[in-house]
C-alpha cells in the first residue's frame, strides 16, 4: 500500500512533468494567442519579409514596410504580450502551488552516539491551495484582463499613428519631388524669357530695365529650384526614419494616384462621430484602463477580508542504520487581517481615486475623438474643394502665360506683363500640388481619425503620377493616370 508521502511525491512529478511540457511551459492559459492582430493588416508583428528597397515603392509598400521595421510597433506588440503574462500571472492565483525539497546533511553530535558522525536525508512535498477570499483573486484577474485589453487596444492606436505617418511621409516626399519638377520648369521659362529679353534689348527693342527684371526673375527661379531640391532630402529623410531605413538609403517611389474627390465624402459628421466612438483604439484603451480600475477597488476591498486555504504536506527522513521515519499533514488554515495600520484603507481610497482619474481620461479621450473627427472632416471639405479650385486655376494660369509670352516674342507686350504671368503659373502649379496632397492626406487623417486605417483604404488608390504640365485634353492635367496592379500589401 503506498504511503501518504508516496502519493503525494507521485502527484508533485506528474505536475512538473506536465509543467515542463514545452506547449504549456510557455503560455499554459494560452494568454499570448489572445494577442488579437490588426483587422486588415498584419496577422503578426514579426517576422517581417526583408523590404526590397531596390524597386519603386508604392504606398501600401511603404505602409507595410513601415508597420515591419519601425520599433514603435515592436513595442506596442511588447507591451501586449507584457500584459498578457500578467494576466496569466492573476490566472495562476486560482491553482495550487506545489513545492518538494530534499536534503542530506552529515552530522556529527559529540553528545550522541559516541561522537560517530552520521548521514541524515530527507524528503518533502507540499502543496497549498487558496479555497476562497471573498473575491480577491477574481477581482486581480479582472484587472490583469482589462489592463491587457487597454494595451491591446493602446498598441493597435499606435500601429494606426505609424500608419498615418507613413503615409503622410510618402505623399510629402513625392509632393515635394512634383514641386521640383514645377521649379524646373519655371527656371527653364524664366531662363527663355531671359534669353527673349537680352535679344530684345541688343536690337533696342527693349530698356535696360526689362533685361534686368528678366534676371531678377530667373535668379530667383534658380533660388526656389535650390530650396526644392533641399525640401526634397528632408522628405527622403523622413520617409526613411518612418519605414526603419538610413536617412542614406535611396527610395524609388511609384507614381502618385490621382485625386479623385467625389460626395461620398460628404457625410453627416454626427454620425460620423458616433461611428469613430465606437471604434477608435485609444478610446477602447480608455475604457478598459477604467474597468481595470474598477477592478482594483473590489482587490482592495477584499483584502479586509479572511483568506481560507488548504495545506498537505509530507515528507520522509531517514538516519543512517535507523528506519525511515514518514510524515504527512493536511489543514484547513484561516487567515483573518485584523490590522494592518490603516494600510488597507489608503489603498482603497487610492484606487477609487484612481478609478475617478481614469473616468476623467475617459471622457477627455471621448471629446478629443469628436474633435479629430470635426477638424478631419472639415479639412477634407476644404481640400475637396481647392482641388477643383486649383484645377481651374492651374489652367487658368498656364493659358495666360501662353498668351504673354507670345505677346513679348511678337514685340506687343511688356516684360513685366510675361514676368507677373510666369510667376502666378509657377504659383499655380504648386498650389495645384499642394492640393491633391492635402487631399490625399485629409482623407487619410479622417480614416485615422474614425479608427478605419486599414488595408482596404490602400487598395482604394489607384496609382498615378503628379506632374506639374495641365493636360491639353483636359486642362485639368496636373495628375497623369497610369494603371498598375502594385496597389496592394504583400503580407509577411
């Protein structure tokens, strides 16, 4: 018949042999697949397939790319999976722990056995078990839970924030490389102009004063060329911080889409609203850092209150030359806190004021939403608006150059009528530019704003190309179509 020691000896090595299974050593309450991923992009944060940065990046390339390497999205996965051990350490609380030790010890007693050492070993396992305190354990777990589900819900704000960044980065970058190009051109038309007024002024046709307006007008083309070409490298740098690149490593952008403003823009912001609430991340998060508060008061509370537990234990020793001696034990103990110097207390009221500080977030949270979504929309409407507006404009102004021109060559128009016509062409075409970016990134800051960055936002861009020439056709030229099938994310 087995002992009482042998039974429990016997219980304590299947608990480690099942404890040191490699599926349940790691994650036995499988706390860490509850990672949730991000609807619509990565299923994982890593591994990450290496980024070609060789070819012509597309913007959801870029965005993809962005969500891999920048450490800010490796540190909001971190603090999920931080929190979600913590919420399996609160699970653990509801088992038994179990320990066993063992020793041998040489002794010598001069008192004893004429002085003769002797060998002494000994064997023992115990286990205690929490039965029932009044709710203390369930009130941690809650805790542990909604502290995970705030990072959770913190780390997928984060991921929209890098993938707002991103896309920002790339339209900046290739906005600024469209008004390069734009400068290029009103260099080349003021160095023709130039060029028109030195022959005008050999065959006196034209006043010292016109040679020199022509100059001042393509020295400071030349200017505006430097300062695009500088404005160029800081949008590369940024581009490159954001996607985890050296500011030193060239990127290849694919043409930009064009913008394609429509009504189905034009929502009722209420609603709009109200939808964001339902779904922005950093509002979730707020909401589950107030539970998990909440949770923490009743933990608090319930540490006034008794703790019972059961305790067995057993264990053998045994003398050199002298039988083995065996012991067992199972209680029932009660642990009753009677006073603990007004500890308790204190933490009570600090978690409910706590509680009362997360609530405030909360709503602070709650109002900025609403904000984000006011500015988005009303920014969208307002870009909406100046693309068709700087449309007209471009044309406008690409014809009245063409006419002022023609006049100076043929010798009936004044220098400055050609250079006051360059300039607001020049103008013109950035502001054009400037447009179809702000609207790009308008829309994209109410997605983020409404708490719908995903891949399905990407796929609704179509590649294109900014250029700074109106389109004969059209006259609303600035932005050439080309048709690929780029526009998507290659998932790792």
């Amino acid at each position: 018949m087995e002992t009482d020691f042998s039974l429990a000896l016997r219980r304590g090595i299947l608990i480690a042999a099942l404890a040191t299974t490699p599926a349940l050593a790691t994650d036995p309450f499988g706390t860490l697949e509850a990672v949730p991923p991000m609807a619509g992009l990565h299923p994982a944060p890593a591994p990450c397939r290496p980024a070609d940065l060789a070819k012509p990046l597309d913007l959801a390339e870029v965005v993809d790319i962005a969500l891999c390497n920048n450490p800010q999205t490796r540190q909001g996965w971190a603090s999920a999976r931080i929190q979600a051990a913590q919420a399996g350490v609160a699970q653990a609380a509801f088992l038994p722990s179990v320990s066993a030790g063992a020793s041998v010890a040489r002794i010598r007693n001069e008192a004893a056995r004429g002085g003769d050492p002797y060998t002494q070993r000994s064997i023992d396992a115990d286990l205690s078990w929490v039965l029932f305190d009044f709710g203390a354990r369930a009130a941690s777990l809650e805790n542990a839970r909604q502290l995970f589900a705030a990072a959770s819900f913190a780390r997928d704000a984060t991921v929209q924030a890098i993938f707002l960044a991103a896309v920002q980065a790339f339209f900046q970058r290739q906005a600024s490389a469209a008004v390069l190009e734009a400068t290029h051109l009103s260099e080349k038309a003021a160095l023709e102009s130039l060029n028109a007024a030195e022959a005008r002024y050999r065959v006196g046709t034209a006043t010292p004063a016109d040679r020199l307006q022509a100059r001042t007008a393509h020295a400071q083309a030349v200017l505006n060329r430097i300062g695009a070409e500088g404005a160029v490298k800081t949008a590369q740098g940024t581009l490159a911080n954001v996607i985890g690149a050296d500011p030193t490593r060239p990127l290849e952008l694919a043409p930009l889409p064009p913008a394609a403003p429509g009504a189905g823009f034009e929502a009722d912001v209420a609603r709009l609203i109200e939808e964001a609430r339902t779904r922005r991340p950093d509002l979730a998060a707020a909401e589950a850092q107030f539970r998990a508060a909440r949770a923490n008061i009743d933990a608090a509370k319930a540490a006034h209150l008794p703790t019972f537990s059961l305790g067995v234990g057993a264990g053998r020793s045994q003398i050199a030359g002298q039988p083995a001696y065996d012991s067992s034990s199972i209680g029932l103990s009660v642990n009753i806190p009677l006073f603990s110097g007004f500890s308790t207390t204190y933490k009570v009221r600090a978690a409910e004021a706590q509680a009362d500080l997360q609530a405030a977030r909360r709503e602070q949270v709650r109002l900025q939403v609403a904000l984000d979504v006011w500015n988005a929309h009303a920014n969208l409407a307002t870009a909406t608006q100046s693309v068709k507006t700087a449309a007209d404009l471009l044309e406008s102004a690409a014809q009245s150059e063409r006419v002022a021109a023609g006049r100076y060559r043929a010798g009936v128009g004044s220098i400055l009528d050609l250079l006051t016509a360059q300039a607001a062409l020049a103008s013109a075409r950035q502001q054009r530019i400037q447009a179809d970016t702000s609207w790009f990134v308008s829309r994209t800051t109410l997605a983020q704003a409404m708490g719908a960055l995903d891949a399905g936002l990407l796929r609704s861009l179509s590649p294109g190309t900014l250029s700074p020439n109106p389109s004969p056709a059209s006259g609303r030229g600035e932005l050439r179509e080309s048709r690929s099938d780029s526009n998507r994310i290659d998932r790792p």
